[in-house]
C-alpha cells in the first residue's frame, strides 16, 4: 500500500505545468474573470441588482414633487386607514434610500397585504423587489423577519425571494439564518428552483455538521423524487459535505449521479474520494492519464486545480490515516479551508472556479433629489 502511494507521490510530480492565472488563487478573484470580479453563488441575471437601481434613478427623477412629501403623503394614508395601491407601493420601494425609509416601507407592505392577501392570481410579485432592496442596503435581517411574519404569509410565494434572501446571508455569513429561511421557504410550501438547491447544499456544506448533512441528504431525495433536475454545482456541494462528515460512500452515490463530470471540480472531487476511501490503484490510474505526454492535443485530459499539483509536496503516506476532508470550495464562496492531518499539516483548499459565477458588484446610485 505504501509503495502505491509513493507511485502516486511519483505521479503529482509530474503534474507541474503551468496552470491558467487565478484557477490556484483563494483570493475573491476568479479564474477568467475580469480584474475585481468576486465568486457568487447567483448570477447577476437573477439578482439584477444594477437593473434595480437604475430603475431607482429613473422613477426618483419622474417623480411629481419631492420624495419627502411622497413619504408624508403615504404615512397620512396609513394613518387614516386608506387603501394602498399597487403603483404606490412600488413607487415607495424604489424611493428608499435608509432604515428608516425602509420601515415605513414595511408598515405599507403589512397593509397592502392585509387588503390584497385573497388577491394572488398574475399579481405583481412585490417580494424580489423588497430584497433587492434589503441586498442594496444592507437590510437582511429586515428582510428575514418579515420573511418569517405569519401575517406576511402569502406575500413572499416566489423562490427569487427566499433565493435572494439565502444568498445576502450566505454572503454575510449568517449560514444558520440562512438555514432557518430554507426551513421557512418549505414550509411555506414555495417551489425550489435549481438556484435553490445550489443556496441550500452550499449552505449546508458550510454549517458541515450531522444536521446540515441530514437535511441536505433529504432535500437531494426529495428533489430526485419529484423529478427535479439537480445542477453539477449543487451535487458537487452535497460531495464535498458528504466528504467533510465522512461518508466516503454516499459521497460516492453522489458523486455516480452527476452528469457530465469532466470538469476540474468534478476531478478534484474524484481524487478526493478515492484518497479518503484509501483507493490508490484507481488514484494512480486519474494521475497517470493527466501525465501521459503522448498523447495527441485533440485528446482530452483530466485537469486539476493548483492546489491538487501542490500535493506533491505532502508525505503521501500520511494520507493512509483518517482525516477530515480539506475544503473543496473558495474561501470568497465558502470562506473554508481545512488542513490535512499529517506531517505536512499545510492548508490545501480546492478551487472550484468554474462552480462559481462571476458577478462584479453593482456601483451604488443614488436617485436624483
């Protein structure tokens, strides 16, 4: 066995060509992204935050008189009792520029839902607006406790919402909180999408505890039940949860059911699982195929990221004992990095630039006063 390993060793040796600029960073920068893109985990196609605030920009400079008087003309409404409309609304979530706009903003929400709760069928969806608005200003605990609000229910029912929500946690941090807005998204009965799944096992491979794996175990069954298509990046995060908590074989069930895994996260993914399952002669087999230099360049090669090339550098023996899995994913996505137990005891986090999209955050713009 060891003599496999010291092969496999002999083999990642080989693997030191140039690798393309940025697929080893684990910086915010991602591989063929332009200079200051950042890795997110929803495109800017359904965040459309830029989209938003122009929109902002253009209905502030139409607006008849000044944003103050629009705002003391509503909370007069509210006061009196008087029924909301749907173009006041809008207008008012397009006005807000602070907390405090934004909490008259949530007392009009409460009313216009309170009057229009029975009136659901090819209403304007006011719920994505509300986030983007939150995502622009910082505000997702506002956003989550009126997600939350019984007396709301209804007024969320899209999952662009509930997505928007996850994904502002996510990049905060708040991966419990977002944890707690998936549990509500489904009881709430609204309908995953793939973006969904891809928030929900990232989620949960960040929080990489039995629970977290428990519940993306059942949201993966659940979705192959009904017949929902599961993305590549979301089953790669179910993989790299399955490996962190060592379940070697449903990492392998997993990782069996992806389509089309030739990319270099897929391959990483691969080598991970059969050093974790102590299965060199496979491993020896991956690295030989990436190494032959016969080869016509019309034939495809596995690839690897930086960091799997850098395993030359680690004992190879010491791989034989357990240990946890080290982070298969970004430290701009995930922000995990474990180190392999060993000798070596050095960090090697795994690059997943293609999982990750690119998406240039958004200037702010202020609408004209």
């Amino acid at each position: 066995m060891a003599a496999a390993w010291r092969r496999c060793s002999a083999l990642l040796r080989a693997l030191r060509s140039p690798v393309r600029p940025g697929a080893g960073d684990s910086g915010p920068a991602c591989s063929g992204c332009p200079l200051g893109a950042k890795r997110y985990l929803l495109t800017d196609s359904v965040v459309k935050l830029k989209e938003f605030q122009h929109k902002k920009v253009a209905i502030a400079y139409n607006l008849p008189g000044t944003k103050e008087s629009y705002l003391r003309d509503l909370q007069e409404k509210l006061t009196q009792n008087k029924l909301i409309l749907k173009e006041e609304l809008r207008t008012l979530l397009h006005l807000c520029n602070s907390r405090d706009d934004v909490e008259l903003a949530k007392n009009v929400i409460y009313r216009y839902h309170a009057e229009n709760r029975n009136v659901t069928l090819g209403e304007y969806k006011f719920g994505p607006l509300f986030m983007r608005l939150c995502y622009e200003l910082d505000l997702e605990e506002s956003a989550v406790e009126l997600v939350q609000d019984q007396h709301l229910r209804g007024f969320f029912s899209d999952c662009t919402s509930f997505n928007l929500l996850m994904d502002m946690l996510f990049i905060k941090g708040k991966y419990k909180s977002a944890l707690e807005v998936l549990i509500e998204m489904k009881n709430q009965d609204v309908k995953f999408s793939r973006d969904t799944y891809v928030l929900a096992f990232a989620v949960c491979y960040k929080l990489n505890s039995p629970e977290s794996f428990r519940i993306c175990t059942t949201l993966r069954e659940e979705a192959l039940l009904k017949g929902d298509v599961l993305s590549r990046r979301a089953s790669c995060f179910a993989v790299a949860l399955a490996l962190s908590q060592n379940q070697v074989a449903k990492a392998v069930s997993i990782f069996s059911q992806i389509m089309k895994p030739e990319s270099i996260i897929c391959t990483n993914l691969n080598v991970m699982i059969h050093i974790q399952s102590n299965a060199p002669t496979t491993l020896i087999e991956i690295l030989r195929d990436a190494t032959e230099g016969n080869l016509s360049r019309f034939v495809k090669r596995h690839e690897f990221s930086e960091e799997v090339r850098k395993w030359r550098h680690l004992n190879m023996d010491s791989l034989l004992a357990p240990r946890p899995v080290c982070s298969a994913f970004p430290a701009e996505a995930t922000g995990l990095h474990t180190p392999l137990s060993g000798a070596s005891s050095q960090l090697v986090p795994l690059s997943v630039s293609p999982l990750t999209c690119s998406r240039v955050p958004a200037q702010n713009l202020s609408p004209l006063s």
